[in-house]
C-alpha cells in the first residue's frame, strides 16, 4: 500500500478587509470584546458578485495544482468541503470542476457537509482512495462564503464577528518514500446536540424538531406542503446561523486535545515530537487552551485567526498553506492537523511531511 502525501497547496483570500472597528457600523460591539474573547482583529469578506465558494475554491486549487506539477486534467477526483455552496443543490464539487474546465474527464466530484471538519474528513476520505491506487491526484478544497449569509447587526453579533470568507486547496498524491505522508487519520461526530451550532433554515425540516410549532417559522396546523423559507423566517431573521457559544467553547477545549492525543497515540509519537500543529482556527482563545493542556511551545502551534477569523473548511488548508508559505513547514516535519465543529464533528491526522 502506499501512502498519501500532500503534493500542493493553495489559498485564495478575498480582498477587502473587514476590521473590528469597520463592524462597530453595523452592530453594537467594540474592537476589545471581539479581540478579548476570539483574538480576531480583522477578516476579509467578499463584495457581492465578485466571488462565490466554489470560484474561490479554484483560484487556491489552481495554485496547488501548479506546486504539485500537474495540470488541471490531470485530477481525478475532486472532494469540496463547504458548508456555504452556491446552490442549495447540485454541490460545489461539480461547479468547481466546471471552473478548472475539466469536464470531459468526467471524474467525480464529491461533495462534504461536515463544517469546520469538512478538511480533515475529506483528507481521510482521499486518503483511503490513494492508499489503495484507486486516484493518483485527488484535488480536497474547503471554501467558505460567510458573510453571504450572517445576520450583520447587533442579533447576530455572537456569531458574525467570528467568521470570515476564503478558500484553501491541496493536491494529494501517493509517496513511497519512507515514512513519509498521512500516517493517520481520525474523524468523529457526535449529533445528540446538533442544532447547538447550526443553521435550521433554509431546509426540510418543516418545524420536526420545534417544540414549538411556530418556533421554526412554520404553521403546522397549516397543511400547506412548501416547508424551505416561509415568510415568518424571513420577517423574524429565522435564516441565520445560531450557536450555543459558551457550550460549544468547553466541547471544543475537550475535544480538540482528546483527539491529537489519539493521533499521536496511534502513530507512535509523543507531543514532543511534533513541529507544528496546525488546528482548525475557530478562536485564539480555544487554540491557546489547547496549547496549554498540551504543553505545546509557541513555535509548535499555528495561530492565523487573528487576520482572517474562522472560515470554517478553509481554515485549515489556508493555514497550511500559509505555514509553507513562511518557511515553518519543513522536509521530514511531523504536523498534527485538528479540527473541531458544527455537527459535533471532529477530527485529526498525523502528517511526515
Ligand atoms: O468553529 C466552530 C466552532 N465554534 C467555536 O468553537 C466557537 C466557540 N465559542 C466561542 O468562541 C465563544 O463562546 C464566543 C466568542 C462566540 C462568545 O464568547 P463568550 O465569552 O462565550 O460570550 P457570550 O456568548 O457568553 O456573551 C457574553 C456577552 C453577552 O452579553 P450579556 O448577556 O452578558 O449582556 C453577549 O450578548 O457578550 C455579548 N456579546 C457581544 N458583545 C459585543 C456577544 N457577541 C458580542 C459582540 N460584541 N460581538
């Protein structure tokens, strides 16, 4: 069997740049709550037209395709976390195969919906597949259009403060030098508490889960069969993401250490061992908590939260891709990968670079 080793990476960051004190317009918050509580202190977010997840997503994978010396025609599968599409359906898999103009290779395009987990499921999902010699150049993008669709005003503040727009690619390739490549991988989830950090809406749940019928902006006395967006949600701002902030911050510190322990155990290493952990960037404070129960130094974690904010599936290919960028990723390093989010879903792997 082989190994799979990351052959090319890739970001696309939007251009203009949104500042603590630029949000102070449209919502009651200050530049010190949003850097005390998240170490945020500005994040880029698109201008309307301009850019979606998926052509964000092919402006990081051409950048990976060409570091990994192939051409576009040459992937062979292509796998999109996102939890922020162009369309409600088909996926951004299929858009973004469009955009590298690779549709007579008829290849298939997957696409995850596992949130700010999405990288670390699809790079254990392409994994398995270039293992076993099934793909040879398997292009894994996460892209994220948030500010498309946050409440930006003093409602929404808990939750459209943290995140932010991009895109991140890497090209992931068989090796068979020794030692080297994805040693382990490992995903979890968790969905007895699924709606704490979600957005119900648009969707088909036609007000199941309410306890209140009215709750999810439905009339369930109503044998009217339209369920997607009513006009209730719309009036009452029903179609924003809500999250239980407080609850999924102490998971998040529990979670994140438990599962690169988990790495670490099974690929036969020790926290000292490592170069460089590069977690998902949901909030310098979650990051440096886990740095402290791991006894990590500084040098061993990555931290860019602090220009971009959270973005979700892209976090972690954009922060790869920036370590690279800044020399911190060198020939025979070992890198721990973690992630945390929505769902719960959660996951880790353990790289030779
Ligand atoms: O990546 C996916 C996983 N996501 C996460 O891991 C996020 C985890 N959670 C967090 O990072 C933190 O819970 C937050 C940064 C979201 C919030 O920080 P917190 O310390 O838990 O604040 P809180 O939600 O308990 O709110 C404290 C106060 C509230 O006011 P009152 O009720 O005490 O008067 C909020 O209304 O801060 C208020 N608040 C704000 N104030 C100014 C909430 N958001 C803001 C804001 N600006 N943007």
């Amino acid at each position: 069997m082989y190994k799979t080793k990351i052959a090319g990476v890739g970001k696309f960051i939007p251009e203009k740049v949104v500042t603590n004190k630029d949000l102070e317009q449209y919502m009651e918050t200050s530049d010190q709550w949003i850097r005390e509580r998240t170490g945020i202190e500005e994040r880029h977010w698109l201008k309307r037209g301009e850019d979606t997840s998926s052509t964000m997503a092919a402006k990081a994978a051409k950048d990976a395709i060409k570091m990994a010396g192939i051409e576009p025609e040459d992937v062979d599968f292509i796998i999109f976390a996102t939890l922020s599409p162009d369309y409600f359906f088909p996926g951004n898999g299929v858009m973004l195969q469009r955009h590298l103009g690779i549709t007579k290779t008829e290849i298939p395009a997957l696409d995850i919906r596992n949130q700010c987990s999405g990288f670390v499921y699809g790079l254990e999902v392409a994994d398995q597949f270039i293992k076993t010699g099934k793909y040879k150049n398997i292009l894994l993008v996460g892209a994220e259009y948030h500010s498309g669709g946050m409440d930006i005003s003093t409602r929404g503040r808990g939750i459209s403060v943290l995140f932010g727009d991009g895109a991140g690619a890497v090209i992931l390739q068989a090796t068979e030098e020794e030692g080297k490549g994805i040693l382990v991988t490992h995903i979890h989830s968790d969905g007895s508490q699924a709606e704490i950090l979600s957005a119900k809406n648009p969707g088909m749940h036609g007000g199941y889960y309410d306890e209140e019928a009215s709750e999810g902006g439905y009339d369930t006395n109503s044998d009217h069969p339209f369920v997607l967006v009513t006009e209730k949600m719309l009036n009452e701002s029903l179609i924003y993401p809500f999250m239980e902030g407080q609850a999924v911050f102490k998971t998040a510190v529990k979670k994140f250490p438990e599962v690169i322990r988990k790495a670490l155990a099974t690929s036969g290493y020790d926290t000292k061992d490592v170069n460089l952990v590069i977690p998902h960037q949901a909030n310098l404070r979650i990051s440096q908590f886990v740095q402290k129960i791991l006894r990590l130094r500084d040098d061993q974690m990555f931290n860019n939260i602090q220009k971009y904010g959270n973005t979700t599936a892209a976090s972690i290919p954009i922060a790869l891709t920036e370590a690279i960028e800044q020399g911190k990723v060198k020939d025979g390093d070992l890198l721990v990968i973690a992630a945390f989010g929505s769902g719960f879903t959660w996951g880790s792997a353990v790289i030779r670079w």
